[in-house]
C-alpha cells in the first residue's frame, strides 16, 4: 500500500468557450483538473481543440472565486447566507411588481449557461412572475442571424451540418475571424483550402484566413450590403446562377434584379473602397463553383442594417442554389458563445417561446400554457437595450443578470452603468465578481461549465452533453438549482427538478427537439435538430424538399444598401473594429484568471504605420482612444491587418473600457448593437 496516486477520472463534456462545441476528455483528481484533452472522436473537433477550450480551466481554483452569496447592505456588498439571498430577492422582486406589475421585473439570461436553465428561466419568468421580459446575448451578437435566416428560409440556424464543408469547393468567408475567434472551424477551413477548395475572404483586416486567400474583399466597415449586391450583380450579369432552382424554389428575384442594377462593380466599388476588379474575380469564383460555401460572423450582423446583411448575404447562396440542394454549404454563421444557440432554441427571448413559437401566436402559447399548466403572457417582452432604457427611465425595478458581464460587454457602456445604478433591485448571478457584479444588490454565486449538468447547442445546430468533471465549490450552486430555489422561495414549483427532466418537458413542448434526451445524447453523442422522432437521426442539412417559411420558397432580399449610423469626421477620423483574439473569450472572466493571461495580458489597439506616424505613434505606446461616447486607453499595436483609416481591438479587458467607446445604435430590426462601425481618433499618452 501507499503511495500510489488515485486513478484520474475521465468526464466526457462539450467545451464551455465558443460555439463551435469541440468535445473534450477532463481528467480531473482529487478535485483539480489535471489535463483536458480533445476527443479524438467529437464529432465537430476530431481530436482538435484551441488554447481556450484546452488549457484556460485555472479559474475554477481562483481564488477571486466567490464561494458565497453576497448582499448590500448600507452601500457595500457583504457577505449573506443563501437563505438571506433568496429571501431578499424574493421581497424584491415581490415589490417591483406590486409597484409597476411584472413587467416591471427583466432577466437577462446567458449563453454560457445550458439549455437547460435557459428553458427553466424563461419558464420561471413567464410562470411566475408573469412577463417576457427575458432575453439573452444572442441579442448583441446573431440576432440578425435569427431574423434574417428566418425571414429568408424559415429556421432560426445556420443550414447545413459542418461536415459538408469538406467537400465545399468554394468557400466564402465574411465578417470571421475563426483563426482566433473559432480555431478549431479555422483549422479546418484552412484544411479544406490547401485541399483544393478556392478561397474568397471578406473582411475589412487582414484576417488569419486571408493569407490563403485567392481574392481577399476589404469592404469599409458598414458597406457589406453593397458589396454583397456588387457580387450578385456580377454572377446575374454573366448567368452565374441556378435558373431551375430560382424557378422552383425562390421568389424575389424580379425585385433583386431590378434593385441590382444600381449595384455594378464599379458602384459597388465607389461605396465599398473595394475594387471593381476583385468583385468581379470573387463573383465568379463564387459563381463557377458547383458546391460553393458561405460562412460568416459578426462582422456581417453587428450593424445597423445587420439583417439586411444576412439577408442579401443569403442572396448570393440563393441564386447559386447552393441551400436545400445538397449542393455546397448554404449559408453559416460562426456562433460566438458555446450556447447562444441554444439560449435562443430554448425561448429565453421575449418574442418568442421554446422552439421559436411568437409569443403573439394563440397556438403557441396554448401549446405551451397545456405542458405548463400555467397562462403564458402574451405580450412580447424588452429586449436588453430596452431593458436598460428601461431601468433608466424608472419603469424597470428589478433585473437578474445571469452570466453576462453587461457593463463590460454591452455598447455604451456608461448608459449601461447608468441604468444598473437606477434600477431598485439588481440581481447577478456570476463565478467572480465581474464589472456587474460590483453594482449589484445581489451576487449570487454559480457553477462553471465544468461543474455541471445539461445540454448546450453549438453553431451547427447539434445538442451535446455537457458533464460535471468537478464538484462546483462548498456554498456555489447551478444556475438550475438557483432558479429553483428562488421560484420555491416565491412559492412556486416549476417542475423538470433535474436538467434532463427539463430537457424531456421542453421536447414534448417543441416538436423539433422531440426525439431528444440526455439518455440518447449520452449513447449517440450529438444530435442536430430539428430531430422530431426519438428513433430517427436530427436533420443536419436543412429544406431539401422546402424551405420552412410560409410558402415553402427561399426568399430572396432586394434590401438597398444603407449607410452605417456611425460616420468618421474630421474630430473622429478613424473607425474602430472590434473583435476577439486568440487566447482570450469575450470580457475574459475566465480565460484572464487562467495562464492564458502570459499570452495576451492587455488590450491592444491595432493601429496602421502610416496612422500610426501621423500620430507620432510607436508601438507599445500608450494611446487615448476616443469617441463620440467615452473614451478608453489602450496599449497600441502597429500593424498592416488593419486598413489606413480604421484601427481594431478586442474588449477582454474590462480595465480598458472598450465599449465605453461603441454606440448604442443598433441594427434596426433586432436592436443588435453597431459594435463594427465606431468613429474615433487617438491621442499618444506616453512614449516609453
Ligand atoms: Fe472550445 Fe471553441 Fe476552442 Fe473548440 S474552438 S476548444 S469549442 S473555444
């Protein structure tokens, strides 16, 4: 005896990072994760995994780890039991809806979290307090994805399984950055392009992909429509598209083709900064193509016509009729957060129900209310920024923010700030004490992906089991056990007490999860929706025999170009991008309290040489970035990714400020945040 260590458990879970769901091994011991290795078998990663999913874990052992709830009292948060918590937030809640009714009440839900507690808060918001008033990050990042996939081919996804990228002989890529923001998709992008496949990347910076490009589009940031009508333009002029599945299986096109005739290249060029020439060349690679592939990121929807973007970015797959035909890999958004999928699929958004049902639709809400037992609200709820006008202007008088570090990642930060500090009743449920937290009423604290049960949905549209390698620490529960406990502390039982309990209620409730369960999940892996029938596989690639829109047609956009709302002038000359980086995930809550932080420690403006001498700028100097709406102050980065006239930084630094830069204008169908388009200048601070 003596001496030997302890065998080393495995738990087989689905990375709690980005969207992209690579599928990892945690090996964990006496309570610590040892190592995490990527399943040679996830069927998204294949035995890949990035410097995030695989090595940033070293926050769960934090020690600015909160480990209990925490409660102000006379101005400074201190320390409660959870009795006091829940208590308090019950009385709160009770008084915000004797004063203003339960619309009164808001929750902000996360992506982060499972579709499990996303359905259970959704539910609790609708059953209990009576609202839906609940929405989640999808809102600041793909909600133009929603309505713009929806309103052009009836589902709220991308529509194909990722795997049909490997036989895509063209591949379009607009608006990503997955080098970093997506590595594992990346690689295997990049893997299909030294394969053969050509290569066409849009995108104002030098993204990593645009290195192996065969023509690399630089639109000005906020002319995407116009380039996009650009490339139509070309492929309609010189017969580049589908004319039977235009037929058959679209309608619009009289209307496009007479909107296109403002957009030849040369016009499209004039607006876009792109030249004639390179519209051309994409177009036809595009065109030519006989299994073309569009894939893209925010760069396409955070604007403010950012669903005319995935509108008439969906056009060109369209005319190709490269969708519903088993031909190439229509029309893909790269997910950013592991679940903002399935935060949406599960309903926790205020126009719609579980499975994407309108709230304002009688049989939706009967279906929901028969498997509820309960009335369903049938007014839309707030979106998130109208959560924060809201607060502002006094009609909100208690919000619970789960997981999302608002004052960090939302636009505007100083009116976000604002509308916290007037809101009576704040509420966040978080693993540190993150920018929200701080401004808090209430923190609770909850477990990380690593320590929990559920399911999370990535961006093709696959549920995947989600484990609990670890135990989360003494005195921390799960978002699930939170929302529980705070309904029963309002009195009210909300069903489902265990995730997969959930997971069957709302697959009874939502025809497309139907055939899905943890038990399945645990024996199949992954499986896609829409997935009706527990005996049959999900459906990977979708409307090969109609699209799910009323008529059954793919609709095609004749949405004119419009300027962004944010324009450089000569007190802001520059326009600011912002974005992700390699090493670090969003406000870096985690990934900063991991070893990642000696990758990347601070915040960088990306600044062109010829800005940047102009400027009086080297690199490594400390520079002033300012806007119309605050200012921040960042480390600069010389570099030729940026175009002269626009700079790019990531915002994984709260300390930073960056989004005390951004607007709060917003994409004018699904109130989506202009992040892309901000005027600024700089100013040297020091020179070191
Ligand atoms: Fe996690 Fe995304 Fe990296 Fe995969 S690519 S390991 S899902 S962060």
């Amino acid at each position: 005896g003596g001496g030997r260590a302890p065998e080393a458990a495995r738990t087989r879970t689905t990375c709690g990072y980005c969207g992209v769901g690579c599928s990892l091994d945690v090996l964990t011991r006496d309570g610590e994760v040892i190592a995490v290795s990527p399943a040679h078998d996830g069927p998204v990663n294949r035995g890949h995994a990035c410097v995030k999913g695989r090595f940033a874990h070293g926050f769960l052992r934090s020690p600015e780890r909160l480990t209990g709830p925490l409660l102000r009292r006379a101005g400074r948060l201190r320390p409660a039991s959870w009795r006091e918590a829940l208590d308090h937030v019950a009385r709160g809640l009770r008084a915000a809806v004797a004063a203003g009714g339960p619309g009164a009440v808001a929750a902000i839900s996360s992506a982060r979290a499972t579709n499990e507690e996303n359905y259970l808060l959704q539910k609790f918001m609708r059953v209990v307090i009576g609202t839906s008033n609940v929405d989640n990050c999808s809102r600041l990042c793909h909600s133009p994805s929603a309505a713009g996939l929806t309103a052009t081919f009836g589902l709220s996804g991308g529509t194909d399984g990722f795997d049909d990228v490997e036989t895509a002989d063209c591949l379009l890529l607009v608006g990503a950055n997955p080098a970093e923001a997506h590595p594992v998709v990346g690689a295997r992008l990049l893997q299909r392009t030294l394969r053969g496949a050509r290569l066409v990347v849009a995108d104002p910076r030098a993204v990593g992909l645009a290195r192996y490009a065969d023509v690399h589009l630089r639109p000005r940031p906020g002319t995407n429509v116009a380039l996009f009508h650009g490339l139509a333009h070309v492929m309609l002029a010189e017969g580049l598209v589908d004319e039977e599945f235009l037929r058959h299986r679209a309608s619009g096109l009289p209307e496009l083709t007479a909107l296109l005739e403002d957009y030849s290249p040369e016009r499209a060029a004039a607006v876009t900064g792109v030249p004639a020439g390179d519209i051309v060349a994409a177009a036809r690679l595009f065109g030519q193509a006989e299994r073309p592939a569009i894939v893209y990121g925010l760069g396409v929807t955070e604007h403010l016509h950012g669903t005319d973007g995935v509108r008439t970015l969906s056009n060109l797959a369209i005319l190709r009729g490269a969708v519903g035909t088993g031909r190439g890999f229509g029309v893909n958004p790269l997910r950013g957060q592991n679940n903002v999928q399935g935060a949406s699929d599960m309903g926790a958004l205020p126009d719609l129900l579980p499975g994407y049902g309108k709230v304002t639709d009688p049989a939706a809400r009967a279906r929901a209310e028969e498997v509820w037992g309960a009335p369903v609200p049938p007014r839309p709820g707030l979106r998130i920024p109208q959560m924060f006008a809201a607060a502002r202007s006094g009609e909100l008088r208690a919000l619970w923010v789960i997981g999302e570090d608002v004052c960090a990642t939302d636009p505007d930060s100083t009116l976000v700030a604002k509308a916290l500090d007037a809101c009576p009743l704040v509420v966040c449920s978080e693993l540190f004490l993150s920018e929200t937290a701080r401004r808090a009423d209430v923190v609770f604290p909850v477990a990380s992906w690593l320590e929990k049960e559920g399911t999370f949905v990535n961006f093709d549209r696959r549920f995947q089991r989600v484990r609990a390698a670890l135990r989360p620490p003494e005195g921390v529960l799960t978002d699930f056990e939170v929302i529980h406990a705070l309904a029963a502390t309002l009195g009210a039982d909300l069903g489902c007490p265990t995730p997969a309990d959930a997971l069957d209620e709302c697959a009874r409730l939502v025809p497309a999860f139907a055939g899905l369960s943890h038990g399945r999940l645990d024996r199949e892996g992954a499986v896609c929706w829409p997935c009706p029938d527990p005996d049959r596989p999900g459906e990977s690639s979708l409307y090969r025999e109609r699209f799910a829109t009323p008529d059954g047609l793919a609709h095609l956009s004749a949405a004119p170009y419009l300027p962004p709302g944010e324009q450089p002038d000569d007190r802001y000359p520059l326009v600011l991008v912002t974005g992700r980086r390699w090493a670090h995930y969003n406000s870096g809550g985690m990934t900063r309290r991991t070893d990642n932080l000696r990758l990347d420690p601070v915040d960088r403006v990306d600044v062109h040489p010829d800005d940047a001498a102009r400027h009086g700028l080297r690199d490594g100097d400390r520079v002033r970035v300012e806007s119309r709406h605050g200012s921040a102050s960042l480390i600069a980065r010389l570099s030729d990714d940026v175009a002269p006239g626009q700079v790019f930084c990531a915002f994984h630094f709260p300390s930073s400020g960056v989004n005390a830069l951004t607007s709060d204008r917003a994409d004018t169908v699904t109130s989506c945040p202009e992040y892309k388009v901000t005027a600024v200048r700089l100013t040297a601070l020091t020179k070191d």
